[in-house]
C-alpha cells in the first residue's frame, strides 16, 4: 500500500532548521526591505550634498567668477550681442575704463548745463512749507526767476513783500517757496478756520497749520502764514529803493484782500481778486491814492462800473471802480487826497456801497495794503 501523503497538505514552517537549537532564517522580503531602505538613505545624502553644499563658509575650492546673464534684447543695428557679464573676483581690482577725449567733453559739458541749473526746493514733508534762497544774477527779472522755479510772478511778489519790482536787481537775495502761494499777516480776531475759509474752504484749517509747521491752532496778531494756491520775510536789500507813498482811499472796511476768491461783477466767476474791496458809506469820498494823472476814466454797465485810472511815477497805476459818481476827466493831474468821486455799487449787484481799489507795477498786480 503506498504511502499517504496527506500530512503534506498540513501548514509547516517553509524552512525548518536541521537542529532544535538553530534559529530561522529571516524571510526574503525582508532582506529586500532592509536593502531598499539602504539604497533611499544613500540616495538622499547625495542628494543633500549635491544641493545643499557646506554651509560652514569654507570652500575648499578656489575664487569662481559670477556670471550674470542678461535678459534678452531686440538688437539694435548691427552692436554685438551681449549675452552675459562676467565680474572678476574679489581680489582683483578691474581695469579703469578708457574714456576718448571727445566723450570727456561731452560729460564735462553735461556736468556744466546740470550744475549750472538752480537746485531745486525740496520740501521735509509733504505739507510744509520750505524755502530757498536765489541770488539775483545779471539780466535776471521776475518773470524769468519764477518761470526757472514753475512758480507764477505774484508768489515771488507775495512772498518776499515786494513793492517795488524795480528793485530787483543783480546782488537781490530772493526767498522761494518750494509752491505758489502769498503770506497772510494775521490780524485781530483771526483764527486759522476763518483764514482757510477766506482764501481756500476746502483747504481746512488742519492743513494749514501743517503747511506753516504750527505746533497748535493758536497764532498771534501780526504773524505771517503761508497760503497755498493763492497769489508775505522779505529781503531787507528790496528796501533800498523807496517805493512811492499811497493812502487808503476811502474810509470804511476791507472786506476782501488781495488774493482772496470773490464773484467777478463782469463775469460772475469766482476767482481770486487782484485788488481789494472797501465798503463804505453813501456820499463817503473816495481820493487819488498818490499824486498822478488821469489816464482813463469811463463807465461799465457790468463790470468796472464807474471807473478812473491814474498813473503815477515809478510805472505804479492805480484804479478805483465802481464809483457812484466821477468828479474828474482824462488827463488832469491830481495830488495825493484830491477826490476822485463817490463810493456807490455801480457796475454790481452789491447792496452796500463798494469800492474796488488796486495797484499794479509795470503790468503786475501788488498788495495795496503793503503800502498803507
């Protein structure tokens, strides 16, 4: 009978050692397991080492030369393309650059027209306020001077209280402000929100303290406050030349300054006013501000109204309009005091009587009240 065989079929260790003391070998997976985990750990160290390189400052190589590749360029003609720069290492000192006679000239004369250029005002901050000074060179007028800093005559006039533009001349020191703008001496009752409603109301009276580098609200009768966007520390050397005398020419009230924004009678526009505005009352006499000669006289249905023009010596004019009646003619010479006509609202729709009064110098509007 032959053998059976099904303890074959029972479920047996797949490797049995010969001897009960011999221990069992480990599987095959396992040995794989263990050399694959091996292969991982060397890969990844040459990986660290391939991009990661000793961070100990150390280089046991010598100097490499640092290549920097520029972006691509459209070529320009037929120049050389120039694909890279490379830049020596630290411890050699490059080459100084050649440079041909001819090129030399050309900076030498950049260098010139740049410094010869007035440096530009620079300002601490956004807000305030900063002056330079400029030395009146030969052929220099106040037309050229502003238009050298982007500013407009009158801010130059306002500014360093000129009342005589015939002053200006070669060896005047000039202060220039880094904005247009006039200097506002206050007066009493003043504050700085009824200032910034007077000239700008959408200026606000936090900005113009900014502006002036004021450390509160408060400021004192007779300090001067630099306004922005309207057209006084002046320049003693400007005081040499006497300017001519004028009075106030009417009794009653300023109630607009120079530079202030009012309502054009001929045009309804608001703008900013080249003279000022007197309030008086009816009948109230209104006199030559100076010596001088009648140059135009004349009536304005909207506008000037009633209106007279004198001229007076230095190249000074002064007008007087909306007068309610004129008392003299084209060509008389009047003193200083002698009456001209009446107050009145001609030309206006003003309910009070209003006299507008200015004086300009060679075609350039000044601030009548620096003169009374």
């Amino acid at each position: 009978m032959a053998k059976d065989y099904y303890d074959d079929m029972q479920e047996r260790p797949s490797w049995r050692s010969r001897s009960d003391g011999q221990r069992t070998k480990p599987s095959r997976g396992l040995i794989w397991t263990i050399a694959l985990g091996i292969a991982i750990c060397v890969v990844v160290i040459v990986i660290w080492y391939q991009f990661f390189p000793d961070q100990t400052g150390k280089s046991t190589e010598g100097p490499k030369a640092v290549v920097e590749v520029l972006p691509q360029v459209e070529k320009i003609s037929d120049a050389p393309e120039v694909s890279a720069v490379v830049a020596p290492p630290a411890d050699v000192t490059p080459a100084p650059a050649v440079v041909s006679p001819s090129d030399a000239a050309v900076v030498d004369t950049q260098a010139r027209s740049l410094s010869d250029r007035p440096a530009p005002v620079r300002s601490s901050s956004s807000l305030t306020v900063q002056y330079a000074d400029h030395l009146v060179a030969a052929n220099e007028d106040l037309a050229t001077i502003a238009a050298m800093y982007n500013l407009k005559t009158q801010t130059l006039i306002s500014v360093n209280q000129i009342r005589n533009i015939q002053a200006i001349r070669e060896g005047v020191t000039l202060r220039i402000p880094d904005r247009d703008g006039q200097l506002y001496t206050v007066r009493e009752g003043d504050m700085l929100s009824t200032i910034a409603r007077k000239y700008s109301p959408s200026l606000g009276w936090k900005t113009l303290q900014e502006i002036n580098g004021l450390k509160s609200e408060n400021i004192l009768v007779g300090q001067q406050l630099f306004i922005p966007d309207t057209s006084s520390t002046a320049t003693n050397q400007l005081a040499d030349v006497a300017p001519i005398q004028f009075q106030k020419p009417a009794s009653g009230t300023i109630t607009t300054l120079f530079g202030q924004p009012y309502i054009n009678p001929a045009t309804g526009i608001s703008e900013s006013i080249n003279g000022i505005l007197i309030v008086g009352n009816w009948g109230s006499a209104v006199v030559a501000s100076a010596s001088g000669q009648v140059v135009d006289a004349g009536y304005e249905v909207k506008g000037r109204g009633r209106f007279v023009v004198l001229s007076h010596e230095g190249g000074y004019r002064t007008s007087y309009h909306h007068l309610e009646n004129v008392e003299v003619r084209i060509g008389m010479t009047l003193s200083k005091g002698d009456t001209i006509g009446s107050i009145g609202t001609s030309g206006t729709s003003y309910e009070r009587p209003t006299l507008f009064f200015s004086i300009e110098q060679s075609g350039i509007a000044l601030d009548p009240i620096q003169f009374f």
